[in-house]
C-alpha cells in the first residue's frame, strides 16, 4: 500500500467496529423488542424496517453536507449513535425504542457513504478492487462475530449486548483523533484523482454495469432482510432453536461472505463483465428456493454459508461497478447504499408481514420471485444496452 494510503488501516478497524456494534444491536434488537414489550414477527419488521428507512432518508440528506472532513463525520456519527442506545436503554419504553432506534439508523447514514467515499479516493482498477476487498473483508469480519455474539449475550440479558455496543461506538470514534495523531495524512483532504491500474484495461467514465449490479445487491439485501430480522424469531417459535444456535447460522453467513469478499477483492475475471452477475443471480434464486426445505441444523448452515457466498459476490460487483471510473465518488456511494437499503427495507417490511399472514415458506417464495423479477429487468436492461447505438 503507498505511503499516502496506510491511514486507510485506521478506516478498515472504524468499518469492523462499527459492523460488531450495529450487527449486535440489530440482532439483539429482535428478543430485546419480544422480551419487553411482548412484540411479535409483525412489530419486529416495523421497528427494523423504521432504521431502515430513516438510513435511506439520511443517506439523501446528508449526500450535500460535504464541507466537513470526513473524520469529523465519523466521530459525529459513532458517538450520535452511542447515544440512541443509551437513551432507550434507560427508557425502556416501546416508542422511545422505536424513535430511537430509527435515529440509530439515521446517525449511521452519516458513516458508511462517507467512509466508503474516502477509502476510494484516487485509486481505480485493481488497486480499487483490492481497496475494496479490504473493506469488505473488515466490515464483514464484524459482522461474522456480531450475531454470535449478540446471541450469547442475549441470553445472559437481552439489555448486555446493547451496552458493548455503546462502548464499541464510543471507542470507534475515538479512532478518528488517534488515527490523525499516528498518519498525518489522515487530516488532508485528497482529491478524489483516479489512478487507473496498469494491469486493467482504463475505463472512460462510469461504466453501464452500475445499473444491473444495483439491481442485483438489492435482490441480495431483500433477502437479507428477511433472514436477519424475520428468520431468528420464526427459528425461535417454530423450531425451537435457541437464539445462539441461530445467531451460529448468521455467523456461519458472514463467515462465508467474509471468504467470498476476500477472494473476489483478489481476482478480476468478474471486472466489467456481464456473465457472472447472471449466474450470480441464479445461485441466489437456487438457495432462496431451497430454504423451506431445511429441517435440520446442518441444512441451514449449508444454505447460510451459500448465501453468504453469493451475497459477498453481489456486494462486490456492485460495489465495484458502482464507483469504477466515477470522479464523484462519494455520490456514487450514497447511490449503492441508497439502493440496497430500499431491497433491505422491502425485504424486512414485507417478509415480515408475509411471514405473520402466511408462512415463513410463503416469504421465501416472495424473495423467490423478486429475485427472478430483478433478474429479467438486468437481462433486459443488457438487451438494450447492446440496441442502444
């Protein structure tokens, strides 16, 4: 890594901490709201669908607050959502969690546009890819430990998880005025110059793929939505797994996508080609279709750690495609989270209602189709991109 780039590190632990922090939140969030307020699967999508669409709304709002340097919009951030936690942990009160978790989410949309943005300055091709295979490495290795973790610690008492994720936040933060001390150049405002790679053939602006690639990570966010906050209560109340023994399949999850993003940072076949989005996109519909079928653990951790895979696959390409060759990139990320926040949302409201109407079957049915209804709209917007003059 050049000189110029080694505050990058300090960047990659902000993005594992903050990963381990929300994750717990997020999955603890789910026996906290049952535990207390006696909430069912219904409640518990509207409470995680609320964070999810105050993120979205934030993501939009902020995308014109530029003047700040961005480790001051970390520290901001980490430390705003420290105190959303504490609030509702001292209130403990069904709307003061709901409003309060919503402006979680809100802070949030402060850090990963921003800190996305800044880690891709001036690098293209390979170097970006690898870039950004590092961060996806850093921020998916918190999230292989966080519902883990969460679940464990939820078991002791569904308030613990919430105070190490205060603490974590507070001490990510505190990474922003220690990083400037140790890399000076952590302080400087870099212009975002884009550095093509020698080894990568140079690509003149934005390339079209962004828009398939888009599509495909929200597929892959509808079903994240249904799996973190609709399947641990179905596996709770229906199976009888413990809130460990699921927190060990999300694990089983990350851990695959933590391999996946490892592996797709270090090879290029996939860059600007159209192919492997589709059998991407195939492989997820395959899995989501296989999940009803699950009886047993080791079924589960066989279709999580799939899942995982192709998710870290998607995650890539549309990370990658999204800003490969954009001069503004922090735009170009607010767009990426924009979009899979719409597929989380979605994937978290309806699959949630679905699940309490219906079925936990029906929702993977759901997720079935959105997947292939996405999948027709990529092969038809290539269809047209090759009529297009």
């Amino acid at each position: 890594m050049p000189s110029r780039y080694k505050f990058h590190s300090i960047l990659f632990a902000a993005s594992f901490c903050m990963s381990l922090a929300s994750g717990m939140v997020n999955y603890a969030l789910i026996f906290y709201v049952r535990d207390l307020f006696g909430a069912d699967k219904t409640a518990v999508g509207l409470i995680s669908s609320g964070l999810t669409l105050a993120y979205f709304v934030g993501i939009l709002v902020f995308l014109s607050w530029k003047k700040p340097h961005p480790r001051f919009v970390l520290w901001l951030a980490t430390w705003a959502m420290a105190l959303c936690i504490g609030v509702y942990l001292l209130v403990p009160n069904w709307t003061v969690t709901f409003v309060f978790h919503s402006l979680f989410g809100l802070a949030m949309a402060l850090f990963w546009p921003r800190i996305m943005g800044w880690l891709s300055w001036g690098v293209e091709g390979k170097d970006l890819g690898r870039t950004m295979g590092r961060f996806n490495f850093s921020w998916a290795f918190g999230g292989i430990l966080s519902p883990f973790l969460g679940g464990l610690l939820v078991e002791v008492d569904p308030r613990v998880p919430f105070v190490v994720a205060l603490v974590l936040l507070v001490f990510t933060g505190l990474l922003m005025p220690l990083g400037a001390k140790l890399f000076p150049t952590l302080r400087q405002r870099q212009a975002p110059a884009v550095v093509v790679d020698d080894g990568e053939e140079a690509k003149s602006g934005p390339t079209p793929l962004r828009y398939p690639a888009r599509l495909g990570v929200a597929g892959a966010y509808f079903l994240t939505g249904a799996l973190l906050f609709i399947f641990p209560a179905f596996a709770k109340e229906s199976l009888g797994y413990s809130e460990s023994l699921t927190g060990s399949f999300l694990l089983v999850r990350m851990a695959a996508a933590t391999f996946g993003f490892e592996v797709w940072g270090r090879w290029t076949f996939w860059h600007f080609r159209f192919g492997p989005l589709v059998v991407g996109m195939a492989a997820l519909i395959g899995l989501i279709v296989l999940f009803p079928w699950g009886t047993q653990p080791w079924h589960f951790y066989l279709l999580f750690a799939g899942v995982g895979l192709v998710f870290s696959f998607l995650y890539s390409y549309a990370l990658f495609h999204g800003v490969a060759g954009s001069v503004h990139r922090e735009r170009s990320m607010t767009i990426h989270e924009a979009v899979l926040n719409v597929g989380l949302f979605a994937g978290t409201a309806l699959g949630g209602w679905v699940s309490q109407t219906w079925s936990m079957a029906t929702t993977f049915g759901l997720c079935a189709w959105v997947g292939a209804g996405l999948l027709s709209a990529q092969l038809v917007q290539k269809g047209w991109q090759r009529l297009r003059p």
